[in-house]
C-alpha cells in the first residue's frame, strides 16, 4: 500500500489534472467522499485517502473516455 505522503501527491496531481484541463469536472469535488474526519475517528485514515484518490481517478477516466479531447 502507497504511504500517506504518496496518496496525498497523487490526489493533488489529479486535482490539478482536473482543475487545468477538465474544470468542468470540478463542480463534482465538492460531492467527493468526504475526506474530512468527523467524530470519534479523527484521522483521515490511508484508507480514507485510497478511497479518496480512486475516486477521483474514476470521476477523471470515466470523462476522458466519453469527452477524449485533451491528452495528458
């Protein structure tokens, strides 16, 4: 499993993929899974981040393979 310090790198170099070249994708960030931790569990577990970063590379593959305009 990729360390903390690597899921956060590759969450932020997907979020800037989106930002730059989909923004029309960004609108949809903001209904993510949430990643902020509430309650008793009050660190955002590699789990949390796995998640996180998959779901993110999906919300980006999904749209490229229907909108294949822009290359990377």
């Amino acid at each position: 499993m990729k360390s903390e310090k690597e899921l956060n790198s590759d969450i932020l170099r997907i979020s800037m993929i989106i930002l730059e070249k989909y923004p029309e994708l960004s609108e949809y960030l903001a209904e993510m899974p949430v990643t902020i931790p509430s309650g008793n569990d009050e660190k955002i577990s590699l789990n949390h981040l796995k998640s996180y970063y998959e779901s993110l590379n999906s919300l980006l593959n999904k749209y490229k393979l229907k909108h294949p305009k822009i290359e990377e």
